[in-house]
C-alpha cells in the first residue's frame, strides 16, 4: 500500500495522543539503543528523541513517502526502509517500542515473542495497536465491501480480526518477561468538518480498498461506506462527530 503522509496526519493530535501515553507509561532512566518499528511520519519517534536524547534512535517502516517525512520530522535519528515483521532486531534493543503499526501484520504468535526476545535485559517492549476493528468505523466498512460488485476485489484486502483481545497477548508475551502491563483505552475523539470518520479512515483502513477501485464504481463504494458512516457517528447539534476509538497498550520488562 503507498501510504499518504498528509492525509494520516490530517488528524495528528487524535494520533499522537495514545502514543504520548505509551511514552509515559515507559520507566526507562536512559537507554542507550531504541528502535521505533513502524515509525511512519517521523512525529513520534520525534517525542522519542525529545525524552532520550542521548539514545541511539532507529526508526524503520516500509513506506518511502513516511521514511521522506519522517527525514524532516526527527533529525538526528537514524531511518531504514524495511519490512518490520522480518526487521533483524539484532543486537537487542533497550526499548522496542512501536505505535498503530504492528495491527497490519499477521502471525501475532510467532511475531510477539521475537519481539520480546529483542528486547535486551531490564529493557522495554512498548506497543499500542487499534482495537476498533467490532466498531461500526470498521464493520461498515466491511458490509459496503461485501455488498457491491466489487466484492471480489475488496474481500481478500479485508482484516476484519487483526488484533487480539489482551488476554491472548498476555500469554504470548508473559514466559519473557519480568512484569507485564495491559490496559485498553477508549478515546471519545471530537471530529469536526463534514463526514469526519471517513476522512480518518482514509488515511488507514479504508486507504487500500479505495486504491482497489477506479472511477464510478470506486465512488459507489465510498458512497456507501460514507453514508453509513453518517448513520452510525451522526454530527451533534454543534456540527461536530463524537468518534470513540478503542485501543490496546502492553508494557512489559525483559526479567
């Protein structure tokens, strides 16, 4: 997927905030070695470099056009382009940390545990992924997908069950580490401007489905995915769209 740096960032307050909270859970005095999986546009990893910044900070992702924002965004960290589930995590790391990434890959069993065995001893594995994927924002968008003539071609790029529920994560993570920590979070954002979920996740989930479809029929589909969308997160009186956004955190130390 050739991901949009400026539509993801349309909304960067709403998607910095629960990476901000993953920071602050973090009980780290200085590590020297920090590996952001994931980085996209840089504005993360820059809240990185701001608490650490004597650390040695590499930030990796698969998209060029994030890697060429996230360039401007943190200098002074180190940036290669790679595919995260297979990115060698060697020597360890002292923070493993990653943001809204690790839900695009699969294979979470053999994926969780390689990444706690790359986190060096007293080290921290810190990761945030969206848990909204039983919310009207995602099965609506699945139903439009369904429902079309294009079924044949969004059906495959579906992930109706990408991430989780916290327990399966504790038992992955739980033989390689000292103290784990699992929470969830339920952020009520406040939306504004005219069909504000759609406009989210365009710059996400819905982004390879519409890259899946040309012309008329592309435009069908977002019509339809647009209108349940209204249906489902309807503008209070004021105009503006309340939009909770559920999301998974787990902290843990390597024993």
């Amino acid at each position: 997927m050739v991901w949009d740096p400026k539509q993801y960032l349309r909304f960067s307050d709403e998607r910095q905030r629960p990476a901000a909270d993953l920071l602050r859970r973090i009980d780290l005095a200085a590590p020297a070695r920090i590996v952001d999986l994931g980085c996209g546009p840089g504005t993360i990893t820059r809240l990185l470099r701001e608490r650490w910044p004597q650390a040695a900070i590499l930030g990796v992702d698969s998209s060029p056009e994030m890697l060429a924002q996230a360039v401007e965004a943190a200098p002074g960290v180190e940036w290669r382009k790679a595919d995260i589930a297979t990115f060698p995590l060697s020597p360890a790391f002292d923070l493993v940390y990653s943001n809204a990434a690790l839900h695009l890959l699969g294979d979470h069993a053999q994926l969780f545990p390689r990444l706690a065995q790359s986190v060096s001893p007293g080290g921290v594995l810190a990761v945030q992924m969206p848990l909204n994927h039983a919310m009207p924002s995602h099965t609506g968008m699945a139903a439009a997908a369904m429902e079309g003539s294009w079924v044949e071609r969004l059906a495959p790029l579906l992930r109706r069950h990408p991430v989780a529920e916290a327990g399966v994560y504790y038992d992955l993570l739980r033989p390689y580490l000292l103290r784990l920590d699992i929470w969830e979070t339920s952020y009520l954002q406040v939306m504004e401007g005219p069909d504000p979920v759609v406009e989210w996740t365009r710059g996400t989930a819905l982004k390879p489905l519409l890259d899946a479809l040309e012309g008329a029929e592309r435009e069908a589909f977002l019509t339809d995915y647009s209108r349940r969308m209204r249906e489902a997160y309807p503008a209070r009186p004021d105009g503006r769209t309340l939009f909770p956004f559920r999301r998974l955190f787990l902290v843990g130390v390597r024993g």
